[in-house]
C-alpha cells in the first residue's frame, strides 16, 4: 500500500509541478496547461514503467485528454 501510495503522490506531483511551470512560462491560466502536463506527465511515467514506444505515446494522448477533462468539470462547478 505504501508503494502505490509513494508512486501515485510522484505522479500527482510531477503533473503539478509540469503544469506549473508551463504556466510560469506564459504567466496565464487555461485548459491548454493541463493538456500539456498531462500529456508530458503520460509520456514520462510510461517511459520510466515499460520500454514500449507505441504505449509511451499512448500513455501520453490519454494523460492530456484525462487532464484536460478534469480542468473542463472544474471549470463547470
């Protein structure tokens, strides 16, 4: 439990921390920046787990659309 705990606050974090600074970069707020962090997010948990190249940029398109999904709901509410 501890392990998935420790892998699942790193992904939190390194999504956080890439969506933060695509915004530092910019100095604005909007969907594109989750997209982008999810997406770099995606790609670099699946390179570090397997060596697949076609998952890593499956991995990488899913980590942008959840992402981007998640900053339209807060949007909503």
């Amino acid at each position: 439990m501890c392990k998935e705990d420790a892998y699942w606050g790193t992904v939190a974090g390194l999504y956080v921390g890439l969506e933060y600074g695509v915004e530092r970069l910019r100095g604005t707020r909007d969907w594109k920046y989750a997209m982008v962090g999810g997406a770099l997010t995606g790609a670099l948990v699946s390179a570090v787990g397997n060596n697949n190249r076609d998952k890593i940029v499956l991995d990488a398109i899913t980590g942008g659309a959840v992402a981007t999904a998640a900053e339209f709901i807060s949007y909503l509410t």
